[in-house]
C-alpha cells in the first residue's frame, strides 16, 4: 500500500537526494574495493555509516517537524520529481 502523508521543500528534497545518491554510489564503490586495501577499505565504511546516519536522521527530523503519518511495518519514500512523502506498507490489509 502506498499512501501519501505530506510534502518537503525542494531545497528539503534536494538534501535527502543527495544523502540518496552517495548511498548508492558508497554501495557502488563496495563491490569493487578490496577490504585488502584496509585504509581505503576502513574510509569507506566510515563514510558509509556516517551517511546512512545522516540520511536516517533526515526522515526522523523531517517527519517530526510535518508530523507524518508511519507505520511500524512502514517506511517513507519521497517522489523526487514532485517532493511528495509516501508512506509505503507491505502486508495484507
């Protein structure tokens, strides 16, 4: 189920698509960095849980100061096109 619970900002958007993007690209660069290479290896990790971090407390903040609706079997995604918050639920209704 997907149901709409609110909107951000474009500048608001803009932030948690950037946190989105290095994710994606941290995940990217851990397909291919040996952990061999333990001082890369231990950079990219950091880097990776400080941005997870980070992304994380961009939804907490978000959603408190909209008051959005959740779900403990939920999560939220944002549209990046529109600045829409969806909550998505999986399960039966």
């Amino acid at each position: 189920m997907r149901k709409k619970v609110g909107i951000v900002s474009e500048s608001e958007r803009d932030e948690i698509r950037q946190l989105y993007e290095r994710i994606n690209g941290l995940k990217e660069l851990t397909k291919v960095v040996s952990p061999d290479i333990i001082e890369l290896y231990e950079k990219l990790v950091t880097d990776m849980g400080n941005t997870v971090t980070r992304f994380q407390e961009w939804w907490n903040t978000k959603s408190n100061k909209y008051h959005w609706e959740g779900s403990d079997e939920g999560s939220w995604e944002i549209d990046f096109d529109t600045c829409m918050i969806y909550l998505i639920e999986s399960g039966g209704e």
